[in-house]
C-alpha cells in the first residue's frame, strides 16, 4: 500500500514539473535577429553644383576686371587730355566773356547741343554711350545757367554738350558699335592694346564663332568695348573682331 502511494505521489511530481517547464518556441516565431544596416554614402550633387557654378561666376567677375583695368590706365591719361583741352577752351572763352555772349547766342548754341544729342540717340547703341549721358548733363547745366542769364556759361556748356556728341558719333563709325550685342558694354574711351602672341581674332566672343583673320604678337590694335571675357577690337587696317582677354594688354599711346 506504501509502495502506491509512493508511486502515485512521484507521478504527480514528474507531471507538475513538466507542466512548469518552459515551453519550446517554434522556429517560425522567433525573433528574427537584427539585421545589418548597411551604411550609404548620399553625395551632395546640389552643393558640389553649387560650389562649380560660384567658381564659375568668379571667374568670370575676374576677367571683367581684368578688361576694365586695361581701360582705367589709358582712361586716366584720357582724362586728362581732357582736362588740358577744357583748360584752353575755358581761357579762349574768358577772353570772349567781357563782352559776355547774348541771350540769343546762348539760345541757339544750347538749341543745336540739344538737337544734336537727340539724333545721337536715335542711332542704335547711341544712349548706351557714356558720352551721351555726359553731354545730357551739360545740357541740364547750360539751361541751369541760362536761367541765371549765365548766357556765357550756358553757351559754353553747350559746346562742351556737341563736342560730347561728336565724340560718340565717331565712336559708333570707327567701332561698328551701332550693333552692340547683348551683355556688350563700351569702354568709356578707347583702349589702345597690343597682342601678347600670335592671337586669332573672331566674329564674335566666343570660341565657336569663325576666325577672321590673325594678328602677330606685338600687334597694335584699339579696344572699344568688351563682354564679360572677351574684347572687341579694330587693327591698324580697320579690321574689327573678337578676342580673349588674355590674349591682349595694354600699351602707350
């Protein structure tokens, strides 16, 4: 009777004991383990862009300067050719001035500048010319003058206005400039350069436009306006073209 009972109770402890075991999680619904992340590199395609078109853009800002450094030298020594020629005509005019110019005199000269400046800017590339707007303002001073019955200085001013005027109209025959092209800005005066080598002169600022013809190192020419790297020039011979702006300095007159 012992002997059941010992059985019975060893039964019941193997059966507990089973049911308190953990139990088995199928394959299917483990976990899966981490999985490896790979790393990826994202080039930055926007600011690399970026960064190239600004290199670009300064490039470009460098040679514009370039070119206007060739034309300040020869401006200032142009500028001051001016100012002797403005000094002798200011004397001759003194000289005139003690029986002072008359109300009529003053009239018709500041009538002829103002006549004249408008048919300077009819012409195309007229008003993009530095000696129109030069010779507008010595218009607006002669009439200033005039109201003071100035006539003296106002006549003056306007001789100064037509001579401008002539000066821009010569510009536009000799340059061609009277098809100035887009982004193509003149030189306040005329720059006198010289080749640096052999240099390929083009029908326009660009390296796909046609050669022209070819100068020699060391070749005179006159600069009369520029784009943002290139030069229009006119040779001793009055041929006209395009050239880099590297390709030319300046030289004395």
């Amino acid at each position: 009777m012992k002997s059941q009972s010992r059985l019975f109770l060893l039964a019941v402890l193997v059966y507990t004991a089973g049911a308190c075991a953990p139990k088995a999680v199928p394959l299917a619904t483990q976990p899966a383990p981490p999985s490896v992340v790979d790393t990826v590199v994202v080039v930055d395609t926007v600011r690399v862009e970026t960064e190239a078109s600004a290199d670009a853009e300064l490039q470009t800002q460098v040679a514009r300067l370039q070119i206007q450094l060739l034309e300040r030298d020869v401006r200032l020594e142009g500028m001051q050719e001016q100012l002797d020629a403005t000094r002798q005509e200011v004397v001759r005019n003194l000289a005139k001035l003690q029986s002072q110019a008359s109300r009529a005199e003053a009239a018709s000269g500041m009538a002829e500048a103002e006549i004249a400046l408008q048919a300077l800017g009819r012409v195309q590339g007229g008003t993009n010319l530095p000696e129109f707007d030069e010779a507008q303002s010595r218009i607006g001073e002669s009439t200033a003058e005039f109201g003071t019955e100035n006539y003296g200085g106002a006549l003056y001013l306007a001789t100064q206005a037509r001579a401008l005027v002539r000066t821009g109209q010569s510009r536009l025959r000799g340059a061609g400039a009277s098809s100035l092209l887009a982004g193509e800005s003149l030189f306040a005066v005329p720059v006198p350069l010289e080749t640096v080598q052999r240099t390929n002169v083009r029908s326009g600022p660009g390296l796909t436009f046609d050669v022209q013809f070819t100068l020699d190192e060391a070749a005179a020419v006159v600069g009369h306006s520029y784009t943002s790297q290139w030069v229009r020039v006119v040779d001793e011979q009055g041929r006209e073209g395009w050239v880099f702006h590297t390709l030319v300095k300046g030289r004395a007159r």
